[in-house]
C-alpha cells in the first residue's frame, strides 16, 4: 500500500520540476492546498443532500403547490398479470413479433398493447411537481455559489489578468475563500453524482455522468496541484448558464411559457458564448499557453488540460441540442424541447379501455406521436421514448 501511495504522489507527477510536497507544506507565514482537505467534502455532500430533501419538502413544494403545479403523477396502466410479468421479467419495449403474440394472446389490438406499455413506462415517472422542486433546488444552489464566485473573484487580480494565474506558481497562498468555495463545490458535485441514480432520469444519463466525473476530477486536479486561480474561473464561468436553465424549467413547470422562453433564449446565448466562445478564449488560452509560457509543462499539467478539452468537447455536444432546440422553437413559436437536460417521456394518446376488438391496421411500430409536456420545456408533439 505504502508503494502505491509513494507512486500515485509521485512528485515529478503532480508538481513543476523542481518543487516538492515538503515545499508546499503549511508554515505559519502561507497556507497551500493539502490532498487531505478535499475528506472533507464527502461528509459535507451528504449533509449537502440532506439539506436539500428538506429544501424539497418544505420550502420547494409548498411554493410549486402555490403555483399549482400538477401533484400527480403519469395515469397508471391498468393491472393486467401477462403484460406485467412481460414487462418486468422480459422488455418494456416489446418489438413487432411480441406485440402481435400479445395481442393474440390477450385478445387486444396492438395499438392498445402499446399505449399499456407506454403508460407502464411513464407511471414510474415523477410527477411535474417533483421536477420542480428538483430544478428549485439546483437553482438556488446555482445562484448563491455564482454570486458568491462573482462577489469575491470580483476582488481578485487574476480575473483581470489571467497570467496571475501562473506568476509564482505552485507557491500561490491558499485563502479562506478559495478553499470554501472549492470545497462547497466539489461536496455539491459530488451529492450531483450519487444522486443521478435516485433522481430524475434523464436521457442524457451518461453524458451528465461524465461530465461530474470530469468536473469532479477537475476540481480534485487543480486543488491538488495548486491551480486553484484558475479552477475559480472555470467553476464561476460554468455557474452562470446553469443558474438560467434551472429557471427556465420551473417557468416551464408553472406553464409561464412567456417567461419560461425567455429564459430559455437567455440561457442559449449565454451558454453557447460562455462555453464556444469565452471558455476556449479565456480559459484554455490561459492554461495551454499562457502557463506553458510562464512555467512550462509536466505530466499533471497535460492531464488537467484534457479534462479541460474534454470538458469543450461536452460543451460543444451541449450546444448542438440548444441550436436544434433554438430552431425547433422558431418553427413552433415556442420552445419544444430541453433536450440538454430533461428526460424523454411522453403522455398517452387516450385513457379508453383495452379494446376487445382488433383493427384491421394495427400499428405495430412503438413510434406514435403523442403530445404533453413531461420532461420538456413545454408542450409539443414528440415520438415516444426509445
């Protein structure tokens, strides 16, 4: 273990040449950045969930409630033992050939099996009230820690002058600023991260779980090596954005369509200027060029800025869905989709009872269109989830 440990800090790793960990030891005149204090943001996520379940509970819903938003959740399927046991134990996306055994079977058209199946999928889902209160909570979050970053990054020289990032690195003092403000970040990421699997499930699942792995390991990177002037930058920058989409869901919720697209087109400029245009301008200019000017490269050094370019790599994915969003809710008058974050659900058709006689044009492709507005940012026809 203890050769583990000895490889996995290698200094000629982590640190420029030439600098040690015993260099960037706590003294009485500087404080630097330790590995041991990012411990603390485990227990500090889980007090972080905690504080937002009661957010949720007390302070997010009685204000959806107000706002009367829908408590219910998706219409349950009717009970019906074959087609559970098939959708439990086998599919709960059965192709053609077992849609047509069913409905043999069962003495039922196909149309019907599929609107059964569609709304056993979609009675698993929360209710638009539950959205709410989550995308409440992610929006308050959001807004106080982008305050707090602008409030003090406002007062410091490297947001004026990115080279400051780099003049005197790694011996760079840690202040009490940056270290809460990493801290409540890294805690908030990683209550992000284990929540993913009892949230909300969203379509983009694998793309947010990639993205707080890289955020995450971001934060742990530029903590640990000292880049911390620049990870304030980049957590600030990131911040912004999110703060108006969180908006825009709970304006969507509460059916303020107006507001909900303005936010929306707010949010779209705002992210695709910040992440196509400030990030790779301000940003990685500063860490690819500016740093290798000032104080040269190292193996830490290349690994911080793949998760950097990485991190452009989502932002670029990301701003392709807000276009075709854009364009979608040009063409509609209004916006369709939040097809960076939401889910992809649809409502059904009609509530009729199974029918006992069938059609003779069965629909048997599982791609009907439907309308509602679960999991987008407002109402509109869309195929049903695949």
């Amino acid at each position: 273990m203890a050769g583990i440990l000895a490889w996995f800090w290698n200094e000629r790793f982590w640190l420029p040449h030439n600098v040690t960990w015993a260099d960037l030891k706590n003294t009485d005149e500087a404080t630097f950045p330790q590995a041991e204090d990012l411990y603390l943001a485990c227990p500090l996520a889980f007090c972080i969930f905690m504080v937002r379940l009661l957010f949720e509970r007390f302070i997010a819903r009685p204000c959806g409630v107000g706002l009367k938003i829908q408590a219910n959740g998706p219409q349950k399927a009717q009970p019906n033992a074959i087609l559970e046991k098939v959708f439990t134990a086998i599919t709960k996306h059965p192709d053609e050939k077992r849609l047509e055994g069913l409905s043999k079977q069962l003495d039922w058209d196909v149309r019907t099996i599929q609107r059964w199946f569609r709304q056993r999928r979609n009675q698993e889902k929360p209710s638009t009230l539950a959205r709410f209160c989550e995308s409440m909570w992610r929006f308050t979050f959001y807004l106080y820690i982008f305050t707090y970053g602008v409030r003090f990054l406002k007062k410091t020289p490297w947001l004026w002058n990115t080279k400051e990032c780099w003049y005197n690195y790694p011996y760079q003092p840690l202040t009490v600023d940056i270290h809460y403000y990493y801290i409540l970040e890294l805690s908030f990421y990683l209550s992000l991260l284990f929540s993913q699997f009892t949230d909300i499930r969203r379509k983009d699942f694998l793309i947010m779980f990639l993205h707080h792995l890289a955020t995450i390991s971001l934060i742990t990177f530029s903590y640990v090596n000292n880049m911390a002037r620049v990870g304030t930058l980049v957590m600030c920058l990131h911040d912004a954005a999110d703060v108006l989409i969180e908006a825009a869901k709970m304006a969507n919720y509460a059916k303020c369509q107006i507001l909900c697209n303005l936010l929306f087109a707010m949010f779209a400029t705002l992210f695709i200027s910040s992440r196509l245009a400030v990030y790779p301008v301000w940003i990685l200019n500063t860490t690819l060029f500016e740093s290798w000017d000032i104080v040269g490269p190292y193996p830490s050094w290349w690994v911080f800025n793949l998760l950097l370019i990485l991190l452009q790599l989502l932002h670029s994915y990301w701003s392709y869905l807000i276009v075709k969003t854009a364009f979608q809710a040009i063409s509609k008058g209004k916006v369709s989709k939040d097809d960076c974050s939401d889910i992809e659900s649809s409502s059904d058709e009609d509530d009729s009872p199974p029918a006992k006689q069938k059609p003779h044009n069965s629909t048997t492709n599982g791609t009907n269109k439907s309308h509602g507005t679960n999991g987008y940012l407002t109402g509109a026809s869309y195929p049903d989830e695949h």
